[in-house]
C-alpha cells in the first residue's frame, strides 16, 4: 500500500494508522494533531488511505487548533465530572486564546478550579485515550436521558440522521462537530483561570504553542458578553433547540422585532454616551461583516434625533496609490495595513476641518488603484460630529493629530451568543464567515470558496489591526441578532452543499454545514426592518435604495 505524507513517500500496511506514520517522518511528526487529505480532516487514529497526499495538522493550522480546542473541551468535561458530577457546565464564549465556560450555578472557588485542573493534567500525564464511539442516535438519546443532559436531548428532536459520534474519556461521553486527537497526552499545554463568575479555559499561545498563552483581562468586552447572555436568557433562547421551538411555533417574527428593539436601544444609549462625552470624531471599527457600515447610518441617525448633523468622513479616500504601498517579503500586497491610508494628510485635515475650515478632500479611484487628479471641498460647521469608520478607527495613530477627548471610539463585532447546546458553541467567527458568504455573493457575484480562500487572510489582519485595540473603546456593540441563523441558511446552506470534496475548501464548508443542519430555516424575511443589520448581508437596506 502506497501514501505521502508531508511530502513523503511511504509503503505502508492496511492495517496501519496514521498515528503509525508519523514517526518515520525526518522530526516524527513533532505537533501532529490531525492530517488534512485533499481539503478533508482526518483523525490520526484512523486507518491510512491508500493513494493519498496527506498533510499533518499542527497548532499552526486553523484546522489543527479547532481539534486541540474541542479534545481539551472533552479533557475539561471528563476532569469536571470527576472531581463535581452532577454540575451544569456550558461552554460559553472565546475569550482572548480561550474559553469562557460557567459551571454550576455559582461562581467557581480555587479550590474547584484547582482541583478541576490537577484532574486534567493527571489524564493528560497518563495519556488516557481518547474512544470515538458511532452509535444510533437512538442510543445516543437514551445516554443523554440517563447522564440528564436535556439541552442534547431538545437538540436531537431536530437532528436528520440516524447515526451519532460520541467521544469517550475518563467514562465521559461527549458529542463535538469535529475530529479529535487520540488521547489526552496530546493536549498538555492549558490553564485553567477563575474569572467573572466562571472559568477561561486558556489554549496554548499562538505565537508558542509549547507555551500557555498569557491571561487577557478583556472587562470591556467580557461586560458586553455578560449583557448579551443577560438579554438571551431573559429572552428564552440560549440554545438552538430555543430558536428551533420558535421557528415551529410561529414565534420568530416577534422574536425578531424584540432583537431589533433591543439593538435600536443600544444605539440610543451609544448615541447619548457620545453627546455626554463631549467629543466630536466618533471612530467606528471591527471586524470583517460586522455590520459596520449600516451601525453607521443608523447612529448618524440617532444623533440627528438629537439635533446634530453628523457628516461620515470616508477612509477609502485617503488610500495611498498602490504602487507607493510597500509589499510584502513575498511581494505580496497587505491592504489592511495602516500606511496603506495617507495618515498624514488626514492628520493635516481633521484640526482643520474641526476648526471650521474647508479643506480639499482626496478622491480614490478604484478602477486605477490611483487617487485621482480632481479633489472636492469639505467643510464641518461648529459642533458638527464627523464619523469616521474603517479598520484602524480604535488605532489613535490614524488620528493622531486629534486630542484623546475630541474622540470617542466605538468597537462592533456580532458576537454570537447562541450555542447548539451546552457544550458546541457557535463561533462568533463561523457566524461572520457565513454573512461575508451571503453579501459577496448577493452583492458581489463572488463565489462562496472564493471568500472562503480569503478568510484566513481577513483573519490575520484582525488579528493583527483590530483586536489589539478593542478594550481602548469608549463603547462596545454586539451587532449579532439571535434570529439571525434561520434567515442565513437559506441563503448560505445549498451554496455550501455545493462544494465538493476535491476542493481545498470543502472542510471549512462542511463545519459550517454541520451546524446549519440543527437549525430550522424560517420564511419571515418580510419581518426584519429595512435598517437591520442583517439587511446589509442578505439585501433590502434602505441605505443603499438609490435615491428617487
């Protein structure tokens, strides 16, 4: 039996695992977590393919870090069962190179989280061995019902297959959407910390993944969390099997106007926080399909409800020429980094346009990549906000020459707060990844794996221009609307299923299908307001209606 892995030739028995190879590879497979053949993950306990050209998986692969996250999540499952059985955990939320997960009803103590973690480090020590388990789903419901897990329960009334995956550890079963690695021993490097009522659960660094990564103390964003999941319990939806019993139940249309409403009134409250502050630049900023650009029309409405006029202030403007934009060592083109915008001539412009002068504005042309030759006069009257919104809005270098207080910075992210049940979170990221999926295509023709082919470059931008800044905010706002999933996967679902197993995306594709498909479509589009949020993924927004 012939196979290559990592660009090795390799003659190999039927009966050999994957696990078997990686030891005649030149470092031994050193960081192995998983093996990507042709777009498709695979576990390393599984048997070889013959005729394969397979990749290894490691920390520096997304692929690789979602395996090492959910084998340490069933690692912390089987540690906490052990040492206080019977208590709920729910994994919550990311957090900085982390989980947040509550367990119990109250806040958890050292000696708990000690205990909890010195049970984790003794399976990992021992190299428990971590089982997949394909059982009936029948079966599977009859373990949830004796072990008392009802949110798996509610979830598998809406699941369409017959069979189910659980992984064992420690006489812990648990069901992930996803590989695992082979044991325990694979996940040595964690910490466990108590915070805000629970515990983050905190990965190997990024940068070293032989390393923890260090603790974020993030209280701006964790309090914008904790306001979220205030809203959804009180709301009745925390869980997808909540949103499907809406769906089916002919609720989800007024569901949709209470989010709506709630967002409405959190912008009136960002609204007043900038008027009370004072200042007169307000910066916008987030990640990619945040609903940016829609939070800023609406917040330029909430403050003409105030009596101010605010003029948006557009960043593309001020793009440097594209042959004036140092590259990459590979020579490739980073247009998300800072001094791809003329910082400087926009730093001449603000005092100026703040102290009631006119000045003449850049024109970009995109066609060309070359500003163009004619520029058009601008002016701000006294008291006038100027909005400004664009990736590097929370990096005072781009506004450098406006003083702290003039400024009040405002940071969005749709951080998605409903889980498939207690233990399968639904990541902000995916829930991104699927309306960036939708707009580009409704509104740019671009295929779905096209996108997909520049996420993990959107990504590293984040990264690397948006998160760090984040807690510098003067406000935080969650644009995700818990109803929005129902409406996303008539759109995103079939484009999905269309990718085919040849392609390097169809992993990526198949991980968002695998949580659409516990997700109940619903028809009541006509039910959400022309300025949501979401309209600016899936079409209809009144802000982008031509003129009459």
């Amino acid at each position: 039996m012939y196979t290559k892995l990592n660009g090795m030739e390799m003659n190999c028995a039927g009966t050999e695992r994957w696990l078997d190879l990686l030891s005649r590879l030149p470092d031994g497979g050193a960081g192995a977590l998983g093996i990507s053949i042709e777009g498709r993950t695979r576990s390393l306990a599984e048997r070889v393919e013959e005729y394969a050209y397979a990749r290894a998986l490691t920390y520096a692969d997304e692929e690789g870090r979602r395996i090492y996250e959910r084998s340490l999540q069933l690692l912390f499952l089987a540690a906490a069962r052990h040492v206080a059985p019977g208590l709920r955990v729910r994994i919550e939320h990311s957090f900085g190179q982390g989980l947040y997960l509550t367990i119990g009803a109250c806040p958890p103590d050292e000696a708990l989280t000690e205990a909890i973690a010195a049970r984790m480090r003794a399976l990992a020590a021992a190299d428990a061995p971590i089982v997949r388990k394909d059982v009936s789903t029948a079966d599977a419901r009859d373990y949830f019902a004796r072990t008392g897990q009802q949110d798996r329960l509610r979830i598998l009334r809406y699941r369409k297959f017959d069979h189910f995956t659980l992984y064992a550890l420690d006489g812990c079963e648990d069901y992930f959407y996803g590989e695992m690695v082979p044991s325990a021993g694979f996940v040595r490097v964690f910490g466990l910390t108590k915070y805000a009522g629970g515990l983050v659960l905190r990965m190997p660094d990024a940068a070293d993944p032989a390393r923890v990564a260090p603790f974020a103390d993030l209280p701006k964003l964790m309090r914008t969390y904790a306001e979220s999941a205030r809203w959804q319990e009180i709301l009745g939806c925390m869980n997808a099997a909540d949103l499907n019993d809406m769906a089916q139940g002919r609720r989800l249309r007024e569901f949709i106007r209470v989010n709506e409403a709630l967002h409405e009134r959190r912008i009136e409250r960002i609204a007043d926080q900038f008027i009370a502050s004072g200042a007169r630049v307000m910066l916008i900023a987030g990640p990619s399909s945040s609903g940016k650009t829609t939070f800023a029309h609406r917040m330029a409405i909430a403050l003409r409800v105030h009596g101010l006029r605010p003029v948006k202030l557009s960043l593309d403007d001020y793009y440097r020429d594209r042959d004036a934009i140092p590259r990459e060592p590979d020579g490739s083109l980073d247009l998300e980094r800072l001094d791809t915008l003329d910082v400087d001539l926009l730093c001449d412009h603000l005092p100026k346009l703040l102290a009631g002068e006119t000045v003449d504005a850049p024109t970009f042309d995109f066609r060309t990549g070359r500003r163009a030759p004619r520029t058009h006069p601008m002016r701000v009257e006294p008291g006038q906000p100027i909005i400004i919104e664009g990736i590097h809005g929370l990096n005072d270098e781009l506004t450098r020459s406006v003083p702290r207080a003039m400024k009040f910075k405002i940071y969005i992210s749709a951080l998605t707060m409903l889980n498939l049940d207690d233990h399968n979170r639904i990541r902000t990221t995916d829930a991104r990844l699927l309306r960036r999926i939708v707009r580009d295509y409704q509104f740019r023709r671009t295929l779905p794996e096209d996108t997909m082919a520049m996420w993990s470059s959107v990504r590293r931008g984040e990264e690397k221009y948006i998160f760090p800044y984040q807690e510098t905010a003067d406000a935080m706002f969650n644009s995700s609307l818990a109803y929005e999933l129902p409406i996303m996967k008539r759109y995103a679902y079939p484009m999905l299923l269309a990718v085919q197993p040849h392609s390097p995306h169809y992993t990526l594709a198949r991980r968002l299908v695998k949580f659409l498909n516990y997700i109940c479509e619903s028809d009541v589009e006509d039910e959400i307001p022309v300025n949501s949020i979401l309209r600016e993924f899936i079409g209809g927004c009144c802000f982008y209606r031509e003129t009459d």
